[in-house]
C-alpha cells in the first residue's frame, strides 16, 4: 500500500494541483486526520438495542423476539455489520401483523439517538477538531447508519464528514483517498480492527481503543498484535488529550513493545 507514502509527501511537497490520477498535494491533504467509530464509541448502542428488544418482545412476543433476533445475527455473519433494517425486512416475510411490523419500522426509523449520546461524547469531537480534521468512520448498512448519525446529532457535529464502510480495516486506501493524511488517529471500541489497521498503516496511525460497550473486555482477551496504542475508559477522556499525545503514543507503544500488562 503506497497511499499513506504519497499523503506525506503531499503534506511536505509544494503547492501543485491534483493530477489526472487522482494524488492530491498540501493544499488538499491534512496533518493529521481522527477517524471516530460511531456505535459504542460516540453512541450507546447497546442500550438501543436494548430498547429494541424490548419493543420486539411487546410487539411480538418473547418467540418472535428471538426469531428476529437470530436473522440478524445471520445478516451480521454474512456482511459484517449490523443491518437492522434488512433483518425487519426478512424478518416480514413470516410474520402477519402486519401493523406491528410498520410500528417497527417507525420505531428504527425515528429513534431518538440524541438521548444516546455518551456523555462528553459532542465536547470530545469539539475538542479533536481543534487538533485536525475530524471524521466520522462507522461501519454498517448505507441506510439506517447515516440515518442514525444524522438523528444523533453526530452527523452536524463534525460538519457532515462522514464515512460508512463494509469492513473498515478492508477499505484503507479507500479512507486514505477520501481523507488524505501524514498521521491518523484512529478511535474504536474494538480492539481487533485496531491491530488490523495498525498492521497496514504502521507508524502513520496511532490507535486507541476506548472500553465501552460489549467490547470493553476485548482488550484482555484478544491476542490481535500489535495492541492498541492508547487505552482510554470514557469518550469524554478524549478531551485531555493534546496532539503531542496522539503522535508519541505510537512511538512509545513501539518501543515498549505494546505491553498489555501496562
């Protein structure tokens, strides 16, 4: 991969335009580029999910709860992310109330998002974007996800610079042309993503993996090198962070050697 190459040089070059291959140069690439996940890292989705049950388990009952429960977990075997909104629609094919099923649809569709915002979570992305760029890198459905950041708030809080992706650590150089950059800073809540792209983009990222939501234990358990290179417990903790911070903490996780008992 030679993309993250020509993003510094593009930063350290001279002020040329684009040419017919698509480089850019300084006057269109960044310094430095955070690449914020969305569901459990901005936004509590597991308790939307809880309320989803919920609302299933009333419309439906407790077996068709399950029913539903299990075609998306099929969905998410097959294309890697959550897809809400097509396990509804396979989930359709069997049920006869027919009612219920558009009172769901309403349910996904006008969720209030805003009341799941982590705390600090909107002052975290203030701050990082007075440090560079700031972009929203979520993975999912190319629906119900931009819908869902939108509704959220998240969507106008880094001024609509928003990418959804299949599988993220798949889509790398496709990141790089979209935000080209001589360092990223990349903010997940899973820790194997992170070694993923740690492992294309080297010293150029800097990873840190935040312990929230069902992923806060991964840390622990995954044996993905190289580990993260920041491990912080809230969104919120981004705040007292500086660039400084971001850009030793990859040199200094290299030379220690990434260890997880640190």
């Amino acid at each position: 991969m030679h993309l993250i190459g020509n993003a510094v040089a593009m930063v350290r070059g001279d002020d040329t335009k684009p040419d017919h291959t698509g480089n850019h140069n300084m006057a269109t690439s960044d310094h430095l580029i955070f690449l914020v996940d969305v569901d459990n890292t901005l936004l509590d989705n597991d308790r939307y999910a809880d309320d989803l049950t919920a609302q299933l388990d009333h419309a439906f009952g407790a077996e068709e709860r399950e029913r539903y429960w299990s075609i998306y977990k099929h969905r998410f075997e097959v294309h890697g992310y959550a897809d809400y909104l097509g396990a509804l629609q396979t989930f359709r094919e069997a049920c006869e109330k027919e009612q219920a099923l558009l009172k769901m649809s309403a349910f996904l569709l006008e969720y209030p998002f805003t009341k799941r915002i982590y705390p600090g979570a909107l002052k975290a992305l203030e701050h990082l974007r007075t440090i560079g760029r700031t972009a929203l890198l979520s993975d999912g459905d190319i629906v119900f996800q931009p819908r869902k950041i939108q509704r959220s708030g998240l969507w106008d809080a880094v001024a609509g610079e928003v990418m959804i992706c299949v599988h993220k650590e798949r889509e790398l150089e496709a990141i790089q042309r979209r935000f080209p950059a001589a360092h990223y800073v990349m903010i997940d809540d899973k820790p194997r993503l992170l070694s993923a792209s740690k492992r294309v983009l080297g010293q150029h990222l800097t990873t840190v993996f935040i312990r929230q939501g069902h992923y806060a234990n991964a840390y622990e358990r995954t044996t993905d090198e190289p580990a993260p290179d920041l491990c912080i417990e809230h969104i919120a903790d981004l705040c007292d962070f500086t660039e400084e911070d971001f850009r030793d903490a990859a040199s200094h996780a290299a030379s220690a050697g990434h260890d997880r008992t640190a």
